[in-house]
C-alpha cells in the first residue's frame, strides 16, 4: 500500500473525472464536469443508464451554453462504461452518486477504493452520510475520501458541503475545497461531521414545520409556498438567516435581537424546542453578523438588502408561474 499523497496533485490540472452512477444528480454532475471542458467517464449498472445520460447531457447542452463552455468543453469527453474498475482507472477525481442506501455505499466505496489509481480523490454525494461510516470498510486509502453534497441540480447550484470522516485526511479536504472552487462550484467546508450537513438541516427544520402544518389544518400547501417565495426566500437567497434577522434588529442588531426575541417567546410558533439563550451563544451570534457584515453598518446593510431585493424581483417577475 503506497502512502496517499494529494500534494501531487495540483487540483487546477484534474481533467480526468468518474462519475458513479448517473441518476439525478450524477448525471448533473458529469454535465457540470463537462462544461468545464474536463473528460468524463461514467458508470451505472442500470441497462438504460448510458443511453439516459447522454440523452441528458444532449437536452442540457444548449442551457450549458447559455451558461458559457469552458475551453475545451465537449460532449464527446463523455466516455460510459457498464465496468467499475475500467470507469476509475483513469480517474485523478470520482464523484459517487449511487442510492441512499449505507451498506450499498459502503460496499460501492470500498470496491472504488480497492480499484482507483491510489492518488485518486474520492467524493461521495451523499444527502447525510457521515463519511466517518461511510469509510469504513475502506481499507486502501480511505484517507483520500470526502463527503461533497451537492444541491440538484449541480450544474446550476453552486453550494457543495464538504467534509471528511475520522480517517480522512484534513489536508484532502483542503484539497477537494481548492478543486471545487477551480471547478465554479461553492465548497463550504465543514469541520464538523453532523448528519444532515448543514443545508439539509436547515431545510428539514422548515419542512417538518411544514409537514405539521398541512397534517394540523393550519395551512394549505399553496400557502405555505408563498409564504416563502414572497417573503423570506428572497431574503434568504443572498443573506441568509443570520443576517437577515441582524436586520431586524435595527441598530442593535443580532445582540438587541436575540435579548429582545428569546425564542422561549415563541415557543408556540414551532414544534422545535430551542435551545438556551446564553450569554455565550448571544455573543457567538452577534460577532459572527460582525465578521460577515464586514465592516458595513446596519444602514449600508439595509440599502444593500433593498437594492439586491429590488434587482432580485425585477429579474424573477417575467419567470414567475411561467414555464418557458
Ligand atoms: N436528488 C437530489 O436532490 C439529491 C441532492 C443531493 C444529494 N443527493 C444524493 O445523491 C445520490 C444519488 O441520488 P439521486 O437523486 O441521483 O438518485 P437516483 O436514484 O436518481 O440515481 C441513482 C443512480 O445510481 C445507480 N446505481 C444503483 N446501484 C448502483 C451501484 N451499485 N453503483 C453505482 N450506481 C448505482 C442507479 O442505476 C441510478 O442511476 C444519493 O446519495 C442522494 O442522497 C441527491
């Protein structure tokens, strides 16, 4: 077994990529890698996969376009192989997409690692896997393994979560952030291994609200749509929770905020309990509205949120409750 070594490789200089299994999100991917003019040979045991992809690829070419092809960007640098260890051989970066299901993963994981070129950077698109689990019957490199999950579809949402498992090399991790981000993709890097991730737990305390709302007769799923897409949504959609509500804080902010709101005051908005309003987690909050309002005051705040907002909606209204 030769030592793992990711410093070889100079994640600028990856073209040669394997996509595992080419469904949803797969698919996506190898679209995404193709655009950026990179080769990709893909694999899925399904008989109609390879036929399914291409197709894919075809109907999405002129959207790709649109986007912009990198240089070199080709259809053809798509290569499909019913054959595991031939889809990985040539291989510098694989993305698995292979069902949610553990023990498949695992045992799919293991057999990549056991094939792939030994320098070879593994990343699985699990929806909440950690990969601390999903590693472990890797007995090769399990070092060279991450977790990358991205938003469907790929090509076009640019956030993907990355984080790696106990046996994880932290340097790897670095390694596929600097490979996404050369790629035009959003790594979010995670130090912390949680299920769910990040984005996944966000949306899921939204949906099970929601979930209990329809099942309870509070809302009709018509409103609980519009309630997010004429409002908080197109906040969210370029600040985010947390400075969202530093906003509404007015010139306090976050700290007057969270003094003012104990969440305890709305315990009968949600079924989620929340958790104590410490000193510590008010400062934790405030300092991070701090670092990330960098430098501008809540009023060059605001006029930024109203500008974005106004350009936000004036680019969604010929689009809405049209399907083009
Ligand atoms: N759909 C989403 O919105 C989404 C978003 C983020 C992450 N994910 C994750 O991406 C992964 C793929 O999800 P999807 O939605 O594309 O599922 P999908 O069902 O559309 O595709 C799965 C593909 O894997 C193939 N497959 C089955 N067994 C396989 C094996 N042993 N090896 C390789 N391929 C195999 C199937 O033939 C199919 O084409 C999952 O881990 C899922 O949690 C999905």
């Amino acid at each position: 077994m030769l030592p793992f070594n990711v410093t070889n490789l100079n994640p600028r200089d990856v073209n040669q990529i394997a996509i595992i299994g080419t469904g949803v999100i797969g698919s996506g991917w190898a679209a995404h890698f193709l655009r950026q003019g990179l080769a990709v040979t893909a694999y899925d045991p399904a008989p109609e996969a390879e036929s399914r992809l291409r197709q894919s690829i075809a109907n999405l070419w002129p959207t790709l376009a649109k986007l912009g092809l990198k240089e070199g960007a080709s259809q053809e640098k798509l290569t499909f192989t019913f054959d595991l260890p031939t889809a990985v051989s040539q291989a510098q970066f694989i993305q698995e997409n292979a069902p949610e299901r553990l023990s498949l993963k695992q045992a799919l994981l293991a057999e990549i690692d056991a094939t792939a070129p030994a320098t070879a950077v593994i990343a699985s698109s699990t929806s909440g896997y950690a990969m601390t689990d999903l590693q472990q019957n890797c007995t090769h490199h399990p070092e060279r393994m991450v977790v990358a999950h991205p938003f469907n579809p790929p090509y076009l949402v640019p956030l993907v979560e990355v984080v790696g498992g106990e046996k994880t090399d932290p340097a790897v991790v670095d390694w596929a952030v600097a490979f996404y981000t050369a790629v035009g993709k959003k790594p979010l890097k995670m130090n912390k291994e949680i299920p769910g991730f990040i984005a996944d737990r966000l949306q899921e305390a939204l949906w099970r609200e929601a979930l209990h709302m329809v099942n309870e007769g509070m809302a009709t799923v018509a409103e609980i749509d519009a309630a997010i897409t004429w409002g908080p949504g197109l906040r969210w959609a370029f600040m985010g929770p947390c400075l969202t509500f530093h906003l509404a804080g007015g010139e306090g902010g976050m700290r007057y905020m969270l003094e003012h709101f104990d969440p305890e005051l709305f315990s009968n908005w949600t079924y989620l309990d929340p958790p104590p309003i410490t000193d510590e987690l008010i400062n934790t909050m405030a300092e991070g509205c701090k670092a990330e309002a960098d430098g501008r005051s809540i009023q060059e705040l605001e006029q930024w949120r109203d500008k974005t907002l106004i350009a936000l909606m004036k680019a969604l209204q010929p689009h809405q409750h049209q399907i083009e």
